[in-house]
C-alpha cells in the first residue's frame, strides 16, 4: 500500500530500517507494509498509527525526502528497530538522489537530461516514444561507425574531460561495488517477483548506494531501476510490463559484470549530472523540432542541430508542465548565449556561438560564458544537411543499430503507399526497397503527430522527404520527426517558403494546400499489406518468454519450464530456423536453473545464484543481438 502523502525516502535509509530489524520482523515485512495505515499530515509531518502506542512519524528535511534515520521515528517499544518503521519506509516511494551542479547547464534542462539516477534515467513519454532525443554524428558518407561512439551515441566536439574520465579504468573501491551489486543482483533474480519483497529489495538499495558512494551513477540508477520494477509488479500497478523489468534487470547485470571484471568500457560508471566541455566556436544549422511529453507531468522541446563538420547536436527546453508546455515550448525563445531567436525559427536557421559548452552526446548547454547570434541555414537540399539523405535507409540503419545507444536521426525519400490504421505505409525511392512503416513519434491527440499521418496517408504516390528515428524494436519502423518535398519531384508536398521546405510533425499542421493538385501519382503501387514480419513471426519470443518467467517466477519457474515430458521439444522451432545459439542458451538457462547440488546431509553445495545469472545474461545479450540484427534486415 502506497499513502498519497508518503514523502520519498532515500535507499540508504530505507536499506538500514531494514536491516536493523530481527529474522522474526523480517519474516512480517511484506504483510506489514501491505497493511500501512493511511497518514495524517500536519505541521510538515506525517503521522501512521499502528496502535495507541505505535505511531511512526516522518519529518521530511528541506527537500522534500527522509534523507536520514533521525526523520523517521516511531514511539513504540522496539524504536527504531521495529516493525512499524520499517514498514513505513518500505512503502514509501524511492527518492532520488541529489545530482552534483553541472559545469555547464543545458539549456532549460529537465528530466531525461541527466545520466545519473532517478526519474531522470526513468522518464519516458506517453506511449512509446523517447523521453528525449539521443544525438549522434550525421549518418553522411564517410562517417563510421565510431564517429559517434560513446554514452549517447556522441558528438566528436563534446568530448574533453568528461570524455578522459569516461575512459579511466573502475577503481578497486568501484570494482568490488560493481562486485557487490552482481551478487545481490544474481540473488534478486533468482528469486523473481514473486519472492522479490521488502528485504530483497532492501539489499539492491543498499549495494545501489554502495555504488553512488564509489562513484557509480550509472550502476545506482540501473539498481534502482530493478527496485521500482519489482515494486510495481507485486503490486500490479497499471502500465507495468514484465518486458520493462527483464530489460531493467539486464541492464543492472551488465553493468555489474563489467564493474567487477575491472575491464569496463567508456562511460560505465556514468555521472550524476551531464559534464560539459568547452566547444569552442562552432556553426549550426537547424534539421527539426521535436516535441517532449513525459509521464512524469514535464513537457518542452528538443531541437535537432547539425554541425558544419556533420556532428550532430542538441538543444533542450523542458521543464514541469506537462501537455501544455510542450504544445508551447515549439515557439518558446532559445536560452542559449542572448540568441534571439525561438525553437521554431532555429529548426529552420541556424546558429553561431562562440564559447559554446557541449556533453559528451552532443548537448548544447547555456554556461555563462556562451554566446550566440543567429545566422542562415541551410535547405534539406544543402550541405551539410543533403548527407542525412544521400545514403540508402538499410546502410544507415545497419549503422544506427551497432551502436550500443539509442539510434540517432535518419533522413530517406518515400513515396506514401497507404495507411494501415494509425501507421502510414511508404515506401523508399530505390529499386527493390521494403515497405516502411511509419508511426507516431508521440501516440498524444493534442500533439500533431497523428493528425499528420492521417493527412499524408490520404495522398498516395506522394513522394516527400522524411527524417526520423528508426524503432529498434519493430521490422522497418521509423518514427517520423519532420517531412518536405522530393527535390525535383512532380508529386510532391508544397510547403510555406516561410517553412524553409520542412514540417515539424510534433507542431506544423499539413493542410489541403500543402499538397498537389489533382489524385495520386501516376504508377503508384497498391497499397496491400506490409507483407510478412521477420521480426514478428521469428521463434525467438520463445527465448523471450523464458527470461520473462525466470523475472516473473525466479529460478525455480524456470528450472519448471525444462520437467515436462520432452523438454526440449520446445527449441526445435528456434533450430529449424536458424536459431540454434539461441536454443543452446536457452537450453543452458533451464538446466543452469534446475542444477542444485546437494551433499549427503541435503545441503547445497553451491548456494549461489551467479552461474544462473550468468546464463540468464547470456540468453538476454544474444536475444538482443539477434532481434537488432533482425529488425536491420527488414530494411533491406
């Protein structure tokens, strides 16, 4: 039971309450904070009575949260030892933790801007779509795969001291915090939702803020990640998807493997807050506007920037406000060095600044020595922005998706086919190219997406000019950020000249005079079907449904998958068709969780739970690789 007026609590807090209480009181944990009675506030305190002499009292500190043991108190007995404390601060949300000032701030920076922990990491917008954009070097011809290497998928500029600390080695103290975290981590999966109480998650809390004492934010925010998950499964809160949690719970092993190893890569300890380097001068032209919404009530804008070097950046505005602000935000002045200019003027202009401060994926920020003037910029036709369209959909894709990030922008030329409900199918403009399916960038009726699509999807033959970000999660999905015309096209859209040839899908509305005259184009393909789904109708949702029952029901559900009477029946799809490391895994997974050994007297010889975590990584990571290598495919 959660009470509306439960201030946060910090995990270390919460993890010593638990801690401190007897096998006995642990053992009544859950039931207790099942039955928490409703809190009284007064005086900036809340109030839980257990009984006549059981009245547990948070006195939050001046930011809102239980920071420490001394603010939650409780008048009975065993105080602060007891049941009814412990109780209290177990179903109190988690609280995050406060982020370090930044260098140099982003531009109107909110949620989603930071590394670290927290609903930062956590935030997503309604629906699907991402919570902010992921920056990435131009995908122009003579761009590699490193270009952009890095926490987000970089820009070569924002690199600097955040990036030579990225590159530094775990410390001793931070390898045996990743060493902790794995073996509670390992523990916690093992026993799955079902046995993943208050004191399991206890012990997550307290190796997440082992972590953050090491230096490792990144390790924190996965940690709490997995708590929250756990948390929202057994209480069967709405919007709660098994699929999040196992994806929490992969992350959180990944990070802890390579923590312990010592042998981790850039930027796997992560920071509390966005580091910025100085950028020097540099010339930008606009690409587009996009427009955020989270589920967390802040709304803004990001707008997508591109380099004269081809690197890509960013610049933020969001803030609490929810629908409203970011229905506002499109046309809300730039806070970058006294620019006068707003959103939707630098989606279509551009800018140059001096002393500019940039992270390490590109963001711009608005430290004090910033400054900026507007400048022209340059038509989707024109150097630098002709190179996001210069190359075929599946090359670039390919490209996109080997990163170990969220995949950048994608620009291509389509022709509308027709619409398959609230989706639009096209099709590229090459020989032999698959039809694409493009969706919403954000599901919200009062955001321009949808409405958009309807539109276009009533002109088929149209052909138009499209960037996006590809989904790497379905076959030949792009998720559409802004449209113009085909460069030398007949059937193609007739935009404003004020619009610089490109709409901003999140704000521009299409009307009936931004399209040609007449019907469809001559030679325009039926519209049919999308054709088969590789993605879809492949087997590996076996392997899927397999680590989402080790999540759900532990080791034991798993260990129970491989008792039937032909165990291994169950892989013989994955085999016939190609499939066959997956199988391996997946085998290797059931019998890792049904292997307990025992000695004579009945006792485990090996209680513990790292060699089925290890197999359960496995499975995940390979499961991962061959569904990108999938969806790359079903652009060719």
């Amino acid at each position: 039971m959660t009470s509306p007026l439960l201030p946060p609590v910090t995990a270390e807090v919460v993890a010593d309450a638990v801690e401190n209480l007897s096998a006995r009181l642990r053992k009544k944990l859950d039931a207790a904070i099942e039955g928490c009675p409703e809190g009284v506030g007064a005086d900036g305190a809340v109030a839980f009575r257990f009984g006549e002499d059981a009245v547990v009292t948070l006195r939050p500190g001046p930011s809102g949260a239980v920071t420490e043991p001394g603010q939650a108190v409780c008048g009975c007995l065993l105080a602060p030892r007891c049941l009814h404390r412990a109780a209290v601060l177990g179903a109190a949300p988690l609280a995050e933790p406060s982020p370090e000032d930044p260098d140099g701030p982003s531009a109107g920076e909110g949620p989603g801007e930071r590394d670290g922990a927290g609903a930062a990491s956590d935030a997503r917008p309604e629906g699907d779509a991402p919570a902010r954009a992921t920056p990435g070097p131009a995908t122009a011809p003579g761009s590699g795969p490193d270009a952009g290497a890095g926490a987000g998928a970089g820009a070569g500029s924002g690199s600097g001291d955040a990036g030579r600390e990225a590159d530094a080695p775990p410390t001793p103290a931070q390898v045996r915090a990743g060493a902790a975290l794995w073996a509670v981590a390992a523990e916690a999966l093992a026993a799955g939702v079902v046995a993943g109480g208050a004191v399991a998650q206890a012990e997550l809390l307290r190796a997440a803020h082992t972590a953050r004492l090491a230096g490792l934010p990144r390790a924190e925010a996965a940690a709490l990640r997995v708590v929250r998950g756990l948390r929202a499964a057994r209480e069967r809160r709405a919007g709660q998807r098994l699929t999040d949690l196992a994806a929490a719970f992969a992350e959180l092993l990944r990070t802890a493997a390579l923590l312990a190893s010592g042998t981790g890569g850039p930027g796997l300890t992560g920071g509390g807050r966005r580091a910025y380097a100085a950028g020097g001068g540099i010339r930008v032209h606009g690409l587009c506007r996009e427009p955020v919404l989270t589920a967390t009530g802040y709304g803004g804008v990001v707008t997508h920037l591109l380099g004269a070097d081809g690197v890509r950046y960013t610049l933020s505005d969001v803030r609490p406000g929810g629908l409203a602000r970011a229905r506002g935000a499109g046309a809300a002045s730039v806070a970058l060095g006294g620019a006068a200019l707003d959103h939707a003027g630098l989606a279509r202009g551009g800018l140059r600044i001096t002393g500019a401060t940039v992270s390490a994926d590109g963001r711009l920020g608005a430290g004090r020595g910033v400054r900026a003037v507007p400048a022209p910029g340059a038509a989707w036709d024109e150097e630098p922005l002709a190179a996001l369209f210069a190359r075929p959909a599946a090359e670039a894709v390919r490209e996109l998706l080997a990163r170990d990030a969220e995949p950048g922008l994608l620009g291509c030329d389509v022709q509308v086919v027709g619409a398959a409900g609230e989706h639009l199918l096209v099709r590229e403009l090459r020989a032999d190219a698959p039809l694409l399916r493009l969706r919403p960038a954000h599901p919200h009726p009062e955001l321009a997406h949808t409405a958009n699509l309807r539109r276009l999807a009533g002109h088929p033959g149209l052909a138009m000019r499209v960037l996006g970000r590809p989904d790497p999660d379905r076959a030949a999905t792009l998720s559409p950020l802004a449209v113009g015309p085909v460069p030398g096209a007949e059937h193609t859209l007739r935009l404003p000249p004020e619009w610089r040839d490109r709409a901003d899908l999140g704000y521009d509305r299409l009307q009936g005079s931004h399209f040609p005259d007449g019907g469809a184009a001559a030679g325009v393909v039926a519209a049919g079907g999308p054709g088969p789904d590789p993605v879809a109708d492949s087997p590996l949702w076996r392997v899927r449904r397999l680590l989402e029952t080790g999540v759900a029901g532990g080791r034991r559900a798993v260990a129970e998958t491989g008792r039937g009477p032909e165990p291994l029946s169950a892989y013989g799809p994955l085999r016939r068709a190609g499939f066959g490391t997956a199988a391996d895994l997946a085998g290797t997974l059931v019998a890792e969780a049904g292997r307990r050994p025992r000695d004579a007297f009945g006792r485990l010889t090996e209680p513990s739970s790292e060699g089925y975590a290890w197999a359960w990584l496995a499975a995940s990571a390979h499961l991962e690789a061959a569904h990108r290598s999938l969806v790359a495919a079903s652009w060719d």
